[in-house]
C-alpha cells in the first residue's frame, strides 16, 4: 500500500506535521525505522534492572517503550514493503502517543531530575517527546480501521489494568517511578502511582479518541471528495446512450 498524496486537509489536531516534514520523513524513512530498533535495544538495557525483578510469564507488558518504537518500526517497514497489517499500525499509533507523553509527565513531574544522570533524564524526555511526534506519520497510509483500534485498545487497556490495579503475578508492572522509591523499597502507596495511573489512562482514551476521529474525518474527506467530483465517468456516459 503506498502513502496517500492527498493535501492536508485532516484538523490539525489530527496532522499536527507540516506536511513537507511527513513527506522527508516518509521518503527517509528506513533512517527512523533504523533508529526506533536502535532505540528499542537501548530501551531493552534500560529495563534489565526490571526484567531481573519480574517474573518472566510477565515480561512481555513491562519494556512499553520499546514495545511502542518496535511497534513503529516494523509499521513503516511493513507500509515501505507494501504489507497492509492494520493491527501493527494502531499499536504503534498508540504505543507512541502514550509512552511519547507519558514518560515526559513522569520525569518532569513525578520523578524530577534527581537520582539519575543529567544527560539521560533529558535523553528520555527529547526521545520520546519526538516518539509521540512520528505516531502521526501513520494516518499517511494506515486505514485506522474499527478492528485495528479495537486491537489497540485492549492491548493497552488491559496494559494499563495490569501495571497499576491488578498485578496478574507479582507486583505491578509498570515502570519503575523513582518517585516511588524510599530507602531501596518501592512503595506503590504513594500519590505518584496514582498520577501515573491516571496519566497511562487519560492517554490511552486520548489515543482512541485520535485514532477513531482520524477514522472519521478521513471518511468524511473521502464522501466530500466524490461528491466535488461528481458522478462518475461512466455513469455519465450510460445516462447519454439511454438518452
């Protein structure tokens, strides 16, 4: 399937991206799919300390941010390849509206730039500030289907259930918050859990609200679209023999 040509027309809420930084993009884009898998090995070494305390049934819901530029970069090369796989574009449509802005709140909010190295506080906010930006080159040629976003949510939906109410084995599964933390313990009592709860939360119902407006305003384009143009050529030609 290729990227679609069509002026941007879409709310800008919607296709915040001037449209010639989506055509650089899309025209580099096995650079960024480069740098999503790059990003996400760094991300699998950042959570080692957290894999270690995990057990491993689990482990598939407590990398996210990997997941979200895994996710990414195997929805550009499969769109760069011509494989239509709906489900990847939407987990990675989500994926990196929610972890692009969540970490961000997080470090800037809840956990500060204490404890941690200055340059990778900073490195974590930048880097993922611009995962959220690459999630609207996806509406270039995703469809955002009903089912594709219904995947999308559960998958995160149910993220979010497992890291901060119901832990399924163990504890919760979210990040580890240095805001938690208290003399080499992690307290999950604390305000901060509960901040970033609801943030995961907010963000996960500001992605469907995104994906499924795209959706829609797409095909309202579309319907104004055919009707500008008319009826068809054929039609036409059909209705001028009869006559």
């Amino acid at each position: 399937m290729t990227s679609t040509t069509r002026s941007d027309r879409l709310p800008s809420y919607l296709a915040p991206l001037p449209q010639r930084v989506e055509n650089f993009a899309l025209r580099y884009v096995w650079i960024i799919v480069a740098i999503n898998l790059a990003g996400t090995a760094f991300g699998l070494w950042y959570y080692r300390f957290q894999f270690a305390q995990t057990p491993l049934v689990m482990w598939p819901f407590v990398p996210d941010s990997p997941a979200a530029t895994l996710f990414v970069a195997l929805s550009l090369a499969a769109w760069k390849l011509d494989y239509d796989v709906e489900w990847l574009h939407m987990l990675a449509f989500y994926g990196n509206i929610k972890l692009g802005l969540w970490t961000p709140f997080v470090q800037l909010v809840l956990n500060g730039p204490g404890g941690i190295e200055p340059w990778l506080y900073w490195f974590l906010i930048v880097s993922h500030l611009a995962m959220s930006l690459q999630s609207f080159l996806i509406y270039r040629y995703a469809e955002f289907s009903v089912g594709a976003v219904a995947v999308a949510t559960v998958w995160y939906g149910f993220n979010d259930i497992v890291d901060y109410f119901v832990p399924l084995v163990g504890e919760f599964h979210h990040t580890f918050l240095r805001a938690e933390l208290a003399n080499g313990v992690l307290n999950h009592s604390v305000r901060a859990h509960d901040l970033a709860a609801a943030a995961a939360v907010t963000l996960t119902l500001t992605a469907t609200f995104l994906a499924l407006a795209t959706r829609v305003k797409t095909l309202e384009l579309q319907r104004f679209s055919t009707s500008e143009r008319g009826p068809s050529t054929s039609e036409s030609s059909d209705g001028g023999l009869e006559s």
